[in-house]
C-alpha cells in the first residue's frame, strides 16, 4: 500500500528532530572531552503477544500464523566518559540512534516495519568484563501495511502508516576482545499509533536478541572524588504537576459490519492535569504519587451507539469527567527521565465498554530548566492495549532550602 508523500515527509522530519535531539549531547565536545563513540549490530527472534482479532488469529493458505519474527538493527551511540558529574552517578550511561528492520515470519499482511529512533542504555553493575545494563528507546516505525476495508479480511492491527515505536529491555555486555563486546539480552517491542486513528490495535513483541558492540577508541572514564557525588545538589523532594491532551479514535468496526457508518473517524478529545510529589532517592531514581484528572471524550460512547444513540456527543459532558490515583516512578539520565505510573480510576461513570479501572503510564520527559519540563507518554490498560499518546508539559518545584 502506497504511503502518501505528506506522510513520508512528516516521517522524515520528525526523524530529523529526534536525531537532532540525540546527538545534542555530543555536540560541541573536542579533544579528551568527547565522549567515544561505538557501533553495534543486532538481531533479535520475536513472538507476538497474542491479539484477539479475526486479523491476527487468521492463517494463510499454508496454515502459517501470525508468530514469529527477525529483527535487525543497527545503531551508532556515544559511551558517556564521566566529563560531566551525572555521567559517574549514573555509572556511565550510553546513548545514540539507531535503524531497526522487523520482518513477520512466512507472513506479508502486516508488511515489515522499519523504525528510527533514539536509546539510552544503563548500567546495572559496571565491571571491565561484565556489565549489567538496561535499556529503552523511542522512535517512529513506517512500512507496514494498514487498515482497508476493501480487503476480504481487513487489518485492524495498524491503522496509519507511520506509528510509535518504542522497545524496552535488559542484558549483559561481555568483553571479548579490547574494543569489542558480546550482548545478549531481551527486548519487548512495541509499535502502535495509541489509538489516534481505528481500528487498530498494534503490537507487542518479547524476543531474545544478540548483538556486537564495537568501540573503536580508547574507553577512558574519568573519576572524581565519591564524596562529590553525595554534595547536596539534588533536592530530596519535589511537587510536580502536567497538563496533557490528545485525541483518541474509538474502534467501532473491530469485529462485524453491524455499527453505524458514520462512526468510523469520530476524534474524541483526552485531556488530563495531573499532580503529585517524588522522593528523590538519588541522582538517577524517584518515586512518588500523585492525583490524575481527566476528561475522556470515549467514556460511555460505546454503550450509546450500541443503544441506538448514534451521535457523537451523546453522553454528557460530567459523565467525561474522573479521578484516578498513581503510584509513579522515574529513571533520570542527566535531564532525560524514563517515567512509568501504575493507576486506579477512583471517579467515573461507568458503562457498558468502558475501558477498564486500572492503567499504566511509560514515558519520557526532558527538563528544558530545573523547573520546565516536556513528556510524551502512553496511556494504557491491560499492561499491553493504548488508551492514549498523551503530550504534555508541566511544572516542578522544590521545598524551601532546597533549591539547585
């Protein structure tokens, strides 16, 4: 299926923003001060997490299944070296872009998304052999194949030719020579659209992936005195807060031919201020909680339609509104943090198909000042289907006296 030019240049650009913001940490640096850069190809063999639609449960004329997949990646990073203080408190993270190709096993339709993106890598435990790492990255996938109802069975795992593709994982590097490293580990793959445009329900990978890494220089980390890392320069508490919005499509037509036409492309506006207060454990990890209140277009849109209800806005506007509770935790890597949440609606108005109590929220935030932040999270329930791609800005601060 063709992809429309319009698309393939907002692929493009968003591309060149997310490199632009990757390589902004290396910019600039000369001399013993860059940190050293490396190389790494991988390969990972994937399993689907099940989907329950006719789609994806189908078989083709061979008897193959949805199932399997090989993946292959290759990426460009920078070892941080310690030049920086966070570098040594987060014991020299990696960061970098990379181009990942997936290929569906003995089945084309779904196509074979190809994804650029930014990483970060931890370290767990840092030894000159072994190390302990983890790692996570974001970007945006194209090259699948969507949504047509003209098809005899129609695909209702993608419905936009470009989507969001986002991995998690964890492994060891083990050294095998001076500049080069083995890496085996795992990875769950993630590519949706977060419900911006129906049907669609995307896809959740698990596979075990092997990689080399090569470091063609030198690794020469700097080390300062440990008490440096304990001075009081980070607050111990913050109170933060963010306001989000989106839209969301609700899937009308996943299983049979029975709703209302005009229900397909319906937009529903998400919004949310959220606020709550982190315990700063360290320079690297925060905990916290917080109150969510929302406002959810799709709330009892579902139980409308079914009651022959077929308009758009016909549940009232209170029936939208909620309340929910978050437990909260960050992963910060300089001014980048990996934010995670897990949810319970305490307030809304129930209905036939509403979406289920309990959430979860993984994303990233980038502090542009001590105090100013941005985000881009997901939204979802079920630990596996997207509610809502949530962009947000917010606000922190800090109790008196403990001020940067």
């Amino acid at each position: 299926m063709k992809v429309p030019t319009r698309i393939s240049w907002g692929f493009i650009l968003i591309s060149m923003v997310l490199s632009a913001v990757v390589w902004y940490p290396a910019l600039g640096q000369t001399g013993e001060e860059r940190d050293q850069h490396f190389y790494r190809l991988s390969t990972m063999h994937g399993e689907f997490l099940p989907e329950n639609t006719p789609f994806f449960n189908s078989r083709d004329d061979e008897g193959d299944p949805f199932r399997f997949t090989q993946s292959y990646a290759f990426e460009f990073g920078w070892q941080t070296n310690g030049r920086h203080l966070w570098h040594e408190a987060n014991n020299y993270p990696r960061y970098g872009i990379g181009l990942h190709y997936m290929r569906v096993l003995r089945r084309n339709e779904l196509g074979h998304p190809i994804a650029f993106y930014g990483f970060v890598g931890g370290n767990l435990i840092r030894w000159d052999f072994l190390q302990v790492n983890t790692y996570a990255s974001l970007g945006m996938a194209t090259g699948m194949k969507y949504w047509d109802p003209k098809a005899p069975l129609p695909n209702d795992i993608f419905a936009t030719p470009v989507n969001v593709f986002c991995e998690l994982g964890s492994g060891l590097s083990l050294r095998l020579r001076k500049h080069l490293w083995i890496e085996p580990g795992i990875r769950l793959t993630h590519i949706s659209n977060g419900n911006t445009r129906e049907p669609q329900k995307g896809v959740n990978v698990f596979g075990y992936r092997l990689g080399l890494r090569w470091v063609p220089g030198d690794e020469v980390f700097a080390k300062r005195n440990l008490k440096d890392l304990k001075k009081p320069d980070v607050p111990k508490n913050e109170l933060f807060g963010f306001m989000g919005i989106t839209t969301r499509q609700v899937e009308f037509n996943a299983s049979n031919d029975d709703w209302p036409p005009e229900t397909y492309g319906w937009n529903f506006l998400m919004l949310n201020v959220f606020a709550g207060y982190n315990r700063v454990v360290d320079h690297r990890f925060k905990y916290g909680a917080g109150l969510d209140f929302f406002y959810d277009g799709t709330n009892g849109i579902k139980a409308a339609v079914l009651e022959g209800r077929v308009e758009k806005n016909a549940i009232p506007f209170e029936d939208k509104l909620g309340t929910s509770v978050f437990l909260t935790g960050e992963n910060s890597i300089d001014r980048l943090s990996i934010y995670m949440g897990l949810g319970y609606i305490l307030l809304r108005k129930q209905y036939f198909k509403s979406t289920p109590r309990l959430e979860q929220r993984l994303g990233v935030k980038y502090h542009l000042s001590d105090h100013l932040f941005v985000g881009l999270n997901v939204r979802a329930y079920n630990f596996s289907a997207a509610k809502a791609l949530e962009l947000n800005v917010g606000y922190r601060c800090f109790p008196k006296g403990e001020e940067n």
